[in-house]
C-alpha cells in the first residue's frame, strides 16, 4: 500500500472517539480500504471497500474477536459503514466513503515564458586597462612612495610565493 488517508479534525467530535477500540477499528478500515476500483479472488472491491475478516482484524490490531465484532456491530448501527459476510470472507463498505477521503483538483503546473540561461557568460578583461587603472590610481601612487608600505608589500608578496612552492 501506499499513500494517506485524510484524517478530518471532526473525528475528535465523532460519538465514536473515546471508545479506544471502535475508533481504532473505523481508522484501520478507512487504512485498509480501496482507494480505487480494484480486484479481488476474481470480484470487483469498489473504492471504500475493504475484504478482511474478523480475526485477521484482530491479529491486526490486537484485539480480542468478540470486541472486534461489538465494534463492528457499534459501526453498522451507526451507518457508518456495511459488511457483508460470506464462509470465506467479510467485504466491509465504508458507508460515505467519498466524504472522508475528498481528491482536491489537482493544479496546473505554471509554465514560465523567461528563457533559462544555459550559455556561459564569457568576460573580456583586457589587463592593460587594469595596469593603466592602477597607474591612475592615487592611493596605491602613495602607498608606493612610503617606505614602509614598499616593505610590507614585498614582504607579503615573498610569503604568497613561498606558500605557493609549498603546495
């Protein structure tokens, strides 16, 4: 199996909620059932119905038969759902099936009109430019002319290549 149920918050309303094995044996049911038409030993399960028996619920769920059959005779009187039983099997119908397990309609997915970029942006740098900006550029003119800036420059630059032959 696979997949969810939708489990409404109108269930803790339900008359049935506080008896621990009634509640338990209505949320195994809507578990178990159909979700969509299928077969079974050659006969059609509609959706919201479940082929099972009582003892297979009860080894289930842990359960004692005689309170798997007070819960289920609980639900039939109830309406909540409908069983019909054969020698070889029990077919329990989920009565409103439909109204506990509502499909939402499914959304269009949004196609997007902008073009998505897979070229690669080349770049033209043009390092003669760089050179001229930095002959242009006052700041490093006068960090050039001290002393001591020239000398922690040097040093800086000695350290980045012995890193680099490091490596």
């Amino acid at each position: 199996m696979k997949g969810y149920i939708k489990l409404h918050r109108r269930i803790l309303d339900w008359e049935w909620y506080k008896d621990s094995n009634t509640k338990n044996i209505f949320i195994h049911l809507l578990l178990n059932a159909c979700y969509d038409n299928c077969r079974f030993m050659g006969k059609s399960v509609n959706k919201g119905e479940y082929i099972t028996s009582l003892s297979r619920i009860s080894s289930d769920l842990d359960i004692p038969v005689r309170q798997v059959r007070t819960a289920i005779k609980r639900l039939k009187d109830t309406g909540e759902i409908d069983t019909q039983t054969t020698n070889k099997y029990t077919k329990i119908t989920i009565c409103n099936y439909e109204s506990y397990q509502v499909e939402e309609p499914r959304k269009k997915a949004k196609t997007t009109r902008k073009r998505q970029a897979v070229d690669t942006q080349t770049t033209n740098i043009n390092k003669n430019i760089i050179k001229q900006e930095n002959k242009n550029n006052m700041f490093l003119k006068q960090c050039l002319s001290d002393s001591s800036w020239l000398r922690l420059c040097v040093c800086k630059t000695n350290l980045q290549k012995m890193r680099w032959a490091s490596y």
